[in-house]
C-alpha cells in the first residue's frame, strides 16, 4: 500500500512541472536578449565610433 500512496502523491505533485516551465522561460528570455544583443552590437560599435571621432576632431 505504501508504493501505492506514493505514487499518487508523486502524481499529483506539481512542483517539477513549475520548474520546468521556469527553466523554459528563462531560456526563452536568455536567447531573445543574446538576439537583441546581437542584432543591436553593430550599430552601437559605428555609432561609439562616430562619437570618438568627432570628439577628437574637435580637441585638435
């Protein structure tokens, strides 16, 4: 009767679902800020350049 009881109390138990779902969440919100970053690195690299330069012609 023991093995029984435990196996529907491991049937009803939730919380292995609810960390599967937290692990899948945070993977999705891992992988859409590396493709933000990503698709964002260019245009911050040409525009960290573009300041640079325009701050050292002004200096000379």
């Amino acid at each position: 009767m023991d093995k029984l009881k435990l196996a529907k109390r491991f049937q009803k138990d939730e919380d292995g679902a609810v960390t599967v779902d937290w692990v899948v969440l945070t993977a999705a919100i891992v992988g859409l800020a590396i493709a933000v970053i990503a698709s964002v690195r260019g245009g911050v690299n040409s525009l960290g350049q573009n300041i640079s330069e325009r701050i050292e012609s002004q200096m000379q």
